[in-house]
C-alpha cells in the first residue's frame, strides 16, 4: 500500500460517515421521486426520512432476496451496491422524521 493510500485512509476516516451522507443524499434524488417527504405518499409508499440505519438496510436486503417481493424496490435494491446502501442508511437516519 503506496504512502498516499495510508494517508488517504487516515485522513478519511473522521469524514466517513459525512462522505456517506454526501453520496446517499445524491443517491436519494432516485428515491425521491417516490419516497418524498416524510409522511406516506399516495400508493403506500413509506417515508424514509429518519429510519435507524440497521432497519433500513434490513429491508433493502429483503428486497433484494425477495422476501419482500415489489418490483420497483427489487429493481433498485439490486442496482444498489454495499456502499450505496450505507450512503443512503446514513442519509435518511440523518433526516429529521416529522
Ligand atoms: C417507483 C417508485 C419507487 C422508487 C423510485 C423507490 N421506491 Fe422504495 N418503495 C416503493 C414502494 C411502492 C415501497 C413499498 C413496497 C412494499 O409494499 O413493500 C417502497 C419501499 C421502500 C423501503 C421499505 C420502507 C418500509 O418502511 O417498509 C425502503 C427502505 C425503500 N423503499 C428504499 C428506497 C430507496 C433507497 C430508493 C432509491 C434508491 C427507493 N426506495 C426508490 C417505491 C419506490
């Protein structure tokens, strides 16, 4: 491992979970046109703002093994990768729920 990667490593760990925040709030304009705001939208779509990180991963997984079976979130469930699914954990745990 070059000097730079060690250094990169060090200095990005404080900022971990801002990075995070930063990706998932990018990655949420995907959602957003469904999952807006902080209360149901018509459908039953469920808000997302606010929910603990391990329950939102928890039920992103349920999609992508199919668990849960609805079309549109196994579709992004599975483009999602690892890092995308923390991003966006970290994201909406950190929106004010209502
Ligand atoms: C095309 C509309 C649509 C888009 C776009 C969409 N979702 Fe969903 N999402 C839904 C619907 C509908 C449900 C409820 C499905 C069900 O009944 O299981 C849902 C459920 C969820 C749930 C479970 C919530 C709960 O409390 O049960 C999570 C988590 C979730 N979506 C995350 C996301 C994320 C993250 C994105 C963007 C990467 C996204 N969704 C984009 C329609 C969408």
């Amino acid at each position: 491992m070059s000097f730079a990667a060690v250094a990169a490593g060090l200095a990005a760990a404080p900022a971990h979970a801002a990075a995070d925040r930063a990706l998932g709030e990018y990655l949420s304009a995907e959602c957003a046109t469904c999952h807006a705001g902080t209360a149901p939208k018509a459908g039953a779509i469920p808000p997302l703002a606010g929910m603990p990180a391990d329950q939102f991963t928890a039920l992103i997984m349920t999609y992508r093994s199919g668990i849960r079976d609805n079309a549109a979130m196994r579709n992004i469930a599975k483009q999602l990768s690892e890092e995308d699914v923390a991003a966006l954990a970290a994201y909406y745990e950190g929106l004010k729920a209502p």
